[in-house]
C-alpha cells in the first residue's frame, strides 16, 4: 500500500523537499570555496582528495540530477508527491526555528542551570551569501550525518546487532548522535572554541532535530535546521 501523500515520512516527498536544498548548497559552494560544511564529505572528496575540476564537478552534479530523476521515477510506483505539503512543511519548520533556541535556553536556565550560549558558528565576518550558503549546508549535511546516518544507524546496531532493547537503543542513540553533532562544532578550522554553555546548546539542539527527525520525518528536520541557521547568522 502506499504512503499517504501528504506524509512528511514519505520518502518520495523528504526526497522531493530536501534535493532543492541540496542543489542550492552544491551550487553556492561554488561561490564560498574553500569553505566548505564541516559535514560535507561529498564536496571535501570531491575537491580536496580527488582534485576535481569545476568542470568535472558541474558534471558530477549533472550526474546526481539524472540518479534524482531515476530514483523519483522509482519511487513513484509506491508512493505519491503532493505539492501542497511544501508550504504547510516550510511554516512548521519556520515555527521549530523560530522557537526551538528559547526553548533550550529555557531548558537550560530553569532545569539544567546553567548559563546558555547561543550557537551561532564562526561566520561572522563571512559575506551575505557564504553565510546563506553554509546555512543550507549544515541542515542538509548535518542532519544526513547525524540523524539520518548516526541516529537512524546506531539505533538499527542497538536493535538488531546487539539485541538491545528498542527502549534502551533508541535514546542512547539521541545521545551519541547529538553529543557528536555538538562536539563536531569545535572542531578546526572553522569550530568554535570549547564552552560548556555552547557545548550543551547545540546536544540539547541535537536532541530537538532528532525528535523532528524521528516524529516529522527527514524533510523536516532539514529545513528547521538549515531555517534556524538562516535566522541566527542572517538575523542574529
């Protein structure tokens, strides 16, 4: 039986919502080299290990066009896109961005006590479009690494491999999963030097976009996350 169409869990729709994104990123990094998403370990082998030529990257990124279209075609068979679930996706995510920080600061203060740091990354001095370009980045890269491969994998290992129960695996997945997403954000050359207050934001945020993830669906996840980038390094 197929999906409902109007499903955020529908994998023909996250596909369908998250690739614009994904192509917005793979063309701006164009403009931003040699900043890069420290989770993009597409475009870092691309260019850093294998050398590759723009000219030889527009193909590789015409390449994933054509897979693109293969695997909609593929998917349609068993499962339906409605268009009409991409404004109703986009202002849910824009509420999750819009609020998540306030809530994790209020986490912070009134249960956990400590003293919140805003995550809002290095790119301070970076231009308009690097910063837009890298917002896009991180909830499209992060959020496969993180909550598409870490999550999703470690609780199919806790599951499956070690026999765990779905009780116990799942949230100790949370929790490798977000505290690697946070520890990833201090790593060099673009990481921010190490404070518990920021250390403990972005777990906390990890935490939150694990649960969209889990309950929304991918799509979700990647537009609240790359939303909620936009807004602190746009606006903030």
């Amino acid at each position: 039986m197929a999906k409902r169409a109007d499903s955020t869990r529908n994998h023909l729709t996250s596909l369908m919502l998250v690739f614009p994104l994904w192509c917005l990123y793979q063309v701006g990094v164009l403009f931003t080299l040699p900043m890069l998403n420290g989770a993009d370990f597409v475009t870092t082998l691309l260019f850093r290990t294998f050398q590759l030529s723009v000219r030889g990257y527009l193909a590789f990124l015409a390449a994933v066009v054509v897979v693109f279209a293969v695997s909609v075609s593929l998917l349609r068979r068993r499962q339906r896109f409605n268009g009409r679930i991409v404004l109703p996706v986009l202002l849910e995510s824009s509420i999750y961005a819009l609020t998540m920080g306030s809530l994790i600061v209020l986490v912070m203060t009134k249960l956990l006590h400590l003293s919140p740091r805003l995550a809002g990354g290095t790119l301070g001095s970076e231009s308009l479009l690097t910063r837009l370009v890298m917002s896009v980045g991180a909830g499209v890269y992060e959020e496969t690494v993180f909550r598409l491969g870490v999550l999703g994998g470690l609780v199919a290992v806790g599951q499956r491999l070690i026999g765990l129960g779905r009780w116990i695996a799942v949230p100790l997945a949370f929790l490798i999963s977000s505290a690697a997403f946070s520890a990833m954000h201090h790593l060099p050359p673009y990481g921010d030097p190490f404070h518990m207050g920021l250390f403990t934001f972005r777990l906390l945020a990890g935490v939150c976009f694990g649960l969209l993830f889990w309950f929304r669906g991918f799509a979700v996840a990647v537009y609240t996350h790359a939303l909620y980038d936009v807004y602190v390094l746009l606006i903030r």
